[in-house]
C-alpha cells in the first residue's frame, strides 16, 4: 500500500517542491494551505493530471480544530498517515521594538504552535502503528538568531527545542523526528528582498547562492526514507554554508 504524506503549506515554494517530490515517488500527497486556495487546487489538478495521487486539504495550522479535521480526512481518504512535513510558515521582519505582541502571537502560532497542532493530531495514529516521521522546517535563523527577526528567530528556535524533545519522547513508538534548517531559499518568502539586499545577502554564501526549493525537498526526501531510519533529533543545516 502506497504511504500517505501531509505537507503544510504547500500551496507554494519549498512545501509544493516537497508535495511534487512525495507524488512523483508513489504517495498518497496530502497539499495543505491555508489562503492560497488557487495555487493548491492548480498544483493537485497538475499532479492528479498526471495519475498522482493527491488531495488538498485547508487548514490554518494555527487553528487545533482545523488541524484535526485535515488530519481526519486524510486518514478517512488513505486509511493510514506515514509522514507529517511541518512546512507553513510565515516571516516577518521588524526590530523587536516595532513589533507589536499581535504580530508576535501571530508569528509564533503559525511558525511553532502549528508545528506542535499538527504533531499533536498526527501522533495517535503513528503511535498506534508503532510507526512514523515528522519533518519540521526550521530556519538557519532558529539556529544562530537573525536581527529584526527575534519573533521569527524565536518560532524557529522553538521547532528545533520541539523537535529534539519529541524525537526522544515518541523513538519508544518507532517514530522519528527531525528538523531542517534552510538558509537563504529562492521562493516568495524572500520577495520583499531588494535586488541590492539579496545581493548583499548572497555575496555572504559560501557556495553564492541561493538554495532551491528542490533541494530541500531532496533533504526531505531522505529524511521520510528509509535511509533515514536511526536518525531522529537532528537538524539538518541546508544553507550554502553560511552557518556551519
Ligand atoms: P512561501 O513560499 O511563502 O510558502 C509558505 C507556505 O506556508 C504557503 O504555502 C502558505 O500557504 C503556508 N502557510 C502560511 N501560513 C499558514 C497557515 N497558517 N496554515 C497553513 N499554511 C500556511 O515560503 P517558503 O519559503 O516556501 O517557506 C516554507 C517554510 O520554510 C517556512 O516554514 C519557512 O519559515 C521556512 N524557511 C524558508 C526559508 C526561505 O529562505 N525561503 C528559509 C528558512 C526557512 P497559504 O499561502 O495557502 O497560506
């Protein structure tokens, strides 16, 4: 039987690139997004075009009762629930001192409550199977902090806290947890960014440049393998080698 896989917030960017990657190898793909209804529905309609197997499902990943229902369809539709791919997220730049406790509440309930949400639903039944991976997407800037990000250096800080914590909790129930820790990635996400910023910004690579979205998926990719088997409670840094 194929295995089945949610990907949050993967209407665009890394978490499409990891939808598609998951579809292309035989699983059932769960797309989850929260605003960007067109862009999921367009990206399920291209897959399932192609003989995939793929549904979308909406949640705000912040909201526990929409988190439940996602993870209640899926098992309703595929009978069984392998991966969990805690992608959604959302950045937000400002000095700690323009940054007002709602977009904190905000930052950090989409970026780190969702996280804990969507393992909390996800955990029964990998639990019951003795059986199971959990992908969280961390950001380099959880590792080593970014100025006027602290909400966001915060949140990312959290999913790798969260992260090493619930790896030693469920590795009794054969489940694997692991974080990854991209660096700077050519998606939306950095669409605010000047062409001077983000020159400035990759001058400070070492391999300079950017990293794709592909190529966290391809980490993904084998982190939910087998490959991956007696790896949990680690983070893998995916950043040109800007924080080594
Ligand atoms: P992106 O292109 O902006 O995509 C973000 C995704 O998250 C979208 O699909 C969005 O869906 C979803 N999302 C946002 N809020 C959500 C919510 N409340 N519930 C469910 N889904 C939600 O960004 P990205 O670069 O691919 O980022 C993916 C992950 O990588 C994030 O966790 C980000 O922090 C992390 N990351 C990115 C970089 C980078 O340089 N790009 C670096 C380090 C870490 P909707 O549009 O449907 O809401």
């Amino acid at each position: 039987m194929s295995k089945t896989v949610i990907v949050t917030g993967s209407s665009k960017g890394i978490g499409a690139a990891t939808a598609i990657m998951f579809a292309q190898k035989g699983y059932n793909v769960v797309i989850n997004y929260n605003q960007s209804y067109e862009s999921a529905s367009l990206l399920c309609k291209s897959l399932t075009a192609n003989g995939y197997s793929v549904i979308t499902q909406k949640a705000n990943v912040s909201n526990k009762l929409e988190v439940d229902l996602m993870v209640k369809e899926t098992l309703y539709k595929f009978g069984t629930l392998d991966i969990l791919v805690n992608n959604a997220g959302i950045a937000f730049q400002g000095l700690l001192t323009d940054t007002d406790e709602i977009d904190f509440d905000r930052i950090i309930d989409i970026n780190l409550k969702g996280v804990f949400n969507c393992c909390k639903a996800v955990l029964p039944s990998m639990i019951s199977r003795q059986a199971g991976k959990i992908i969280n997407i961390s950001s380099m800037w959880g590792q080593v902090g970014a100025s006027c990000e602290v909400a966001y250096s915060a949140a990312k800080a959290g999913v790798i806290g969260l992260t090493k914590a619930l790896a030693k909790e469920v590795a009794p129930s054969g489940i694997t947890v692991n974080a990854i820790a991209p660096g700077l990635i050519e998606t939306n996400m950095n669409s605010n960014l000047t062409i001077e910023e983000l020159t400035d910004f990759v001058s400070t690579i070492p391999l300079g440049r950017m990293g794709s979205a592909d190529e966290i998926a391809a980490a993904v990719d084998f982190l939910a393998s087998d490959k991956a088997d007696y790896i949990t409670g680690q983070v893998l840094g995916i950043n040109g080698g800007l924080v080594v």
